[in-house]
C-alpha cells in the first residue's frame, strides 16, 4: 500500500505542470488593455519536464510600441528563463516587461503612477524638512 502511495504522488509531480495567469489583449485588434474588466485571463502553463530541459517558466508580458504615433499595447503569456528572453524578440517596442506572479501585467501605467508617487513622497519630505530647518 506504501509503495502505490508513493507512486501516485512520484507520478503527480513528474506530470504536474507549471501554471500562471495572465491577461492576453492587444489593443491593435480592438482590445482595450487598460480595464481588465474587459481583458481576456489567460493560463499559461509548461509541463515540468519541458520547464527543466528549456530551463524556463511561464511569464506574463507586457510590449508597448509606437505605431505611427499611437500606443499599441500587447499582453500575454509566454515563456522566460536562461536559454529564452522574450524581450529580445521586441527590439523596437517603447516598454517590455515580464513578471512571474498571476495577473502582474495588468496596468500600463503601473510606472507611470510609481513615478508620481514617488515625487509627492520625495517633495513632502523636503517640505517638512525645510520647515524644520
């Protein structure tokens, strides 16, 4: 009985897969990749033996190009690690990101927002400062 315990669980992981979800739109088909209300979820999955001989993982994406002076935004799912760099296949974008947590690529704004963030952070403290000194 142990002996079939352990091969069911050995055979669960050796079949097992590696999954993540990501948002999949591209807004030069009519997508709108800004409200994930409207976004499409995505799994992307590997299987666990294909993840150790590509020595990869599933990644969400995220390219932003300039096509004649406007933003087409891509989000999907693809895959990551020391043999393949999914940036490297856009050059020519403005933004190209990856991430490996579920649903990480969902704003195009997200530095953007830090940005600012940071400044009114930054600027009230010097304030504060300032009135101490």
């Amino acid at each position: 009985m142990r002996k079939l315990l352990v091969l069911v669980i050995f055979n669960s992981l050796v079949a097992s897969s590696v999954s993540l979800k990501c948002y999949n739109c591209m807004s030069s088909d009519g997508g709108n990749c800004e409200d994930t209300a409207q976004m499409q979820v995505k799994e992307c999955e590997i299987s666990a033996s294909a993840s150790s001989s590509l020595h990869a993982q599933p990644v969400c994406l995220k390219v932003v190009k300039d096509i004649r002076g406007f933003d087409h935004i891509t989000k999907s799912c693809t895959f990551s690690g020391s043999l393949l760099d999914p940036c490297k296949q856009h050059l020519s974008a403005q933004h190209c990101s990856t991430c490996d947590t579920n649903l990480c690529n969902k704003s195009s704004n997200f530095f953007i927002n830090s940005f600012f963030i940071f400044i009114a952070v930054l600027s009230n403290c010097l304030h504060v400062f300032h009135r101490i000194f």
